[in-house]
C-alpha cells in the first residue's frame, strides 16, 4: 500500500475524474479515515508549468480550509508528494447527489433541504473569500448521516464566477433535482417561486453584490419549504360574481334534491336547474298578477254595491226588486242572505 507524505496510506478510490482522484485513506497519525485527493495535471500541459499548476491548488485548498461550515466538506491539510500536493479532508461516506439524480429527481420537500443547505454553504464559502468554482450535483454530497455538504471551494480570484453566477447555478441545479407531483400543492408552488427567482437574469451592468439579502432570503423561504411550513402562494381569482356562473362554490345538501342527505357537502359544480331559486323577474311578475286580480276584485265588489237597494230589509234580506209606483216584483225571486 503507498503511503503519502508518511502518514497517509491508501486504501482505495472513492472518485476519479479529469481533475483528479479521490482516496479514502488511513491516517496512520490519528487512526482515523479521511478523503485524500490526488490532483491530475491537464493534458499537454508544459513540464515547466505544473510547479505553477500545483502551487495554485494547495493556495485554493488552503483558502477553503477557512470556511467553518457543516455544509462544507471539512479541509484537514494539505500533504506534500514529489513537489505535488495531496488535499485531506474529513471523510463523508454517502451519495453525490449527481449519483442520486440517476435513480430519478428528488421530491420538492427533501430539494427544498438540499438547496437550503447548499445555499447556506455557498454563503459560508464567499464570507470566507473562498468561492465556489461553480455548484454543479457532482460537489454535493447526501451523506448517510443525513448531512448535506459541499466540495470544491477555494476558487481563484480570476475564477469566481460571482454571486449572482452562484445563485443561478442553485436555481439551474434545483430545478434539475426536483420533482413536478401531478397535483401541485403549496409546497411545490413555493419551490418553484424560489427556483424562478434563483434563476433571474440580472440586468447588465448591475454590481455583482446589488442584492446581499437575496441569498439569505432565498435559504430561509427553502428551509420554510423543506419543513412544511411553506406560504401559500397567491393565486389569481375570478371576477365572475356570484349567481348562476361557472364555477361558484356553495354549500349543498348531497342528497336526491329532497333534503333526504347530509348536509354541508362542498361542491364546485353550479347548482342543478331543477333546484335554482326563482329569478327576480318571475318573482315582480307574480306580484304584478296577484296586484291586478286584487284590483279587479275591489273593483267588481264596489259595482255590486251600487246596484243594491237602499239597503238590508228585514231580518237582514237584502231586495234588489225595483222600487216606486207601479213596480212589481215578479220574475225577482229572493237574494240569499249574505254571512
């Protein structure tokens, strides 16, 4: 087994790629397992620029060794192999998240964690004037303790690609990472709001540091999200009014139409036309006709009154037979008494 700088022996790869190669190690000093990365110079690089190459990535590493952040992968050291440095870290055991994303996006609850953690951890990075070289799944790392971290601080000056560059690099991974459900609640609305406004395109020109609560902003609303405790997002109402137009809510009874159910049942549906309360105007139609039969009553009443005699006969029997000399009464038989 090669032992690094005589203290650090080397078990097996964890990661390989262009950049370099990632091997947990024994640290024979402490006991202890620990990541060590092995730097690949570029190809076709000049012999006489690898010195150069070198001295550029222990002063990055060092640099990230300032950031005190469980969001961030821990730097323990920097060792030293034939003139090429070798970077110790703490060693996290679990998934990158670029591995996780291959058995499919994650639900918008546990991105919401994610990207809060991350968001937090790019801000750890950039207070401790050790930016990150550019969030992408394969720097961060869903570790088997529940922790979310980050790798692959300590960027160059002449490489950072500046905040704004970071939070749209967020909102570009978190869009890839996260879920659309069928059935959108608030939650996922909340999740979109934040990718959008992660996302936003800055106006030319504009400072680079114009908005520092922006960051900080962002986490919150997605620490809000991953607990459950998101704001409901405003959505547009319709204007139609209340009355017999689509869509309107009411209370109804969920029975046959005869009251033979259980109330309170909550529909969306606009009511039946068999159970519509009558419209105003059938209802100033129906008082018009009851007012003129009224009137036609009163009215016939009065013209019987003035054909009657001067008034009730004996026991109450009222005559309508003339009156004067020469009347008669035949052919007039008797009115039946009134009650």
């Amino acid at each position: 087994m090669t032992v690094i700088a005589g203290r650090y022996r080397l078990l097996d790869v964890l990661a390989e790629g262009t950049a370099g190669t990632v091997w947990r190690a024994l640290d024979e000093t402490s006991g202890h397992d620990v990541a060590l990365k092995e730097f690949h110079a570029p190809a076709g690089l000049p012999a006489d620029e690898l010195p150069l190459l070198y001295a550029r990535r222990e002063r990055e590493a060092r640099a990230a060794g300032r950031i005190t952040h469980p969001s961030v992968v821990r730097v323990l050291g920097v060792a030293t192999e034939d003139g090429r440095p070798w970077v110790v870290t703490e060693l996290v055991r679990g998934l990158t998240l670029a591995e996780t994303l291959e058995a499919g996006p994650l639900p918008p609850r546990e991105a919401a964690r994610v990207g809060a953690e991350v968001l937090a951890a790019l801000r750890a990075g950039r207070k401790a004037g050790a930016p990150h070289r550019g969030a992408g799944p394969e720097h961060v790392i869903l570790a088997n303790d529940g922790r979310v971290v980050m790798t692959g601080f300590g960027a160059a000056p002449e490489d950072d690609p500046g905040p704004e560059a970071e939070l749209r690099s967020l909102g570009a991974l978190l869009g890839a990472a996260a879920s659309s459900p069928p059935s959108a609640d608030d939650r996922t609305e909340a999740l979109r709001a934040v990718i959008e406004g992660l996302s936003r395109q800055e106006p030319s020109g504009t400072p680079a540091d114009v908005d520092p609560e922006r960051a900080l902003t962002a986490e919150r609303e997605l620490r809000r999200i991953a607990t459950g405790g998101a704001r409901p997002v405003r959505r547009e109402t319709s204007s139609t009014p209340p009355g017999d137009g689509p869509g309107r809510r009411e209370e109804h009874r969920d029975d046959d139409g005869k009251g033979n159910g259980r109330p309170g049942a909550v529909s969306s549906a606009s009511p039946s036309r068999g159970t519509q309360p009558p419209r105003r105007g059938h209802v100033l139609l129906a008082g018009t006709i009851g007012a003129l039969l009224i009137a036609g009553a009163l009215t016939y009443q009065a013209v019987r009154d003035d054909e009657r005699g001067p008034g009730p006969g004996p026991s109450g029997v009222t005559s309508t037979a003339p009156t004067g000399p020469g009347a008669t009464g035949a052919g007039v038989g008797a009115v039946t008494p009134r009650s």
